[in-house]
C-alpha cells in the first residue's frame, strides 16, 4: 500500500501530475478507460505525492488484468500479460521551475 508522504526539500512542494500513455490501447474498453484516466490526471488539484492518487488509478484499472504501482514522484500502469508499460503518471514541472536556477552574481 502507498502512503502518503511531504517532500520538505522541495521549494514547492506541491505537484501537478502528467499522464503519458506507451502504448495504444488494445480495444475499445481500455481506450475509454485510458480517456477516463486522462481526464481524472487533467482533473485533479496539485499534489503532495502522487501516491495520493494511486487508489483511483487502481479503481480504473483495477486486477488481475493490471498492475499499478507507484513511488512519490510517479505511477505506472502494465497490463499483467504485457512486460512493457502501458502509461505512466508523473510529476509535471512546469519550464519556469524545471530549469536550474541562475547562478549568483559576482
């Protein structure tokens, strides 16, 4: 089970998830579960941790047809009869906060 958790280096520690689909679905019902899955992603409010969001993950795509697991930063999703991921979910960071900050001025 994933538990919750504050990541206290972060300057914010706030996160907005990203859902990055591998593969195409495999038919017409994983294509609307993954749409519904898109749309829970672009819904949800930032994010301590993304293990928060993990249980309803779990619901859409729920065993034995798949596999979710997660850690802090990121959820992935396997079909079980595939070894290769089907989506994953992960921390968005914007270009502003992505990028190294400049150095100090001499």
């Amino acid at each position: 089970m994933c538990r919750p958790i504050l990541h206290a280096h972060r300057p914010d520690p706030l996160v907005q998830p990203q859902l990055t689909v591998q593969q195409p679905p495999r038919d017409d019902t994983e294509a609307a579960e993954l749409a519904k899955l898109a749309e829970l992603v672009a819904t949800t409010a930032p994010l301590f941790d993304l293990r928060n969001l993990a249980p309803a993950v779990r619901r859409l795509f729920p065993e034995p047809a798949y596999l979710v697991g997660c850690g802090g930063a990121h959820i992935w999703l396997h079909r079980t009869t595939d070894p290769h991921r089907l989506a994953i979910i992960c921390e968005f960071n914007p270009p502003e906060r992505a990028q190294d900050p400049k150095p100090p001025s001499p």
